[in-house]
C-alpha cells in the first residue's frame, strides 16, 4: 500500500519561507497527480497547488506567485516551495496523490504563520 510522508512545516514570519516535501513509499507507479491540500481551523480544505504527469501546474489563487510546486521526474515526490508567506497561510497541509481511481493522503505538517 502507498504510504506519503510530509515535512517541512513549522512555524515563521509573515514573509518568510517553508519547503514542504512528500516522499511516497509503496508504489512502483507515477500518480496521475500529486498536489497539496490545507485545512485551516474551522475552514474548508482546499486544494493550493497540484501538478499532473503532464507537467501542468495548478495554483488557487492566492498562492499564485508566492509558491512552486515541483515534482521528481521519476520518484513520486512532491514539494511546496511557500515564499513570501501570509498569516492567511496558515493551515494544516496534506500531500495528496491520485493514480486512476485511487487517492492516497499524507498524515499532514503543520504552516503557521505568525502575524
């Protein structure tokens, strides 16, 4: 079974920088997509940035320009590169894998943002 592991998180300035990392375990396969989610307390979870086989990156809004996705070209890896970081940011945020009809969740890290 798939097994995605986060870190990374922690806790900074507003305008400061974290590098989140998920390392997958469990699967020979590339997910169709890999991306991040976050929750913050008492809000809805909402998906801030995933990319496909393809290359194609998708950002929410307010994260355009602030942060990068990025994944390995052949391991199931993905990282968040979150500059310029706003109280906002502030969330609980989990890897997220898709492979066909499969989904696979990390246990999530912690961004707290200080204001």
């Amino acid at each position: 079974q798939v097994q995605l592991a986060e870190s990374g998180g922690g806790m900074v300035q507003p305008g400061g920088s974290l590098n989140l990392s998920c390392v997958s375990s469990g699967s020979i396969f590339r997910f169709d997509v890999m991306g991040w989610y976050r929750q913050a307390p008492g809000k809805e979870r909402e998906l801030v940035a995933s990319m496909s086989t393809g290359s194609n990156p998708y950002y929410i809004d307010s994260v355009k320009g602030r942060f990068t996705i990025s994944r390995h070209k052949t391991r199931n890896t993905v990282y968040l590169q979150m500059n310029s970081l706003k109280p906002e940011d502030t969330a609980d945020y989990y890897c997220n894998a898709k492979l066909h009809a499969l989904t696979f969740w990390g246990q999530g890290t912690q961004v707290t943002v200080s204001s």
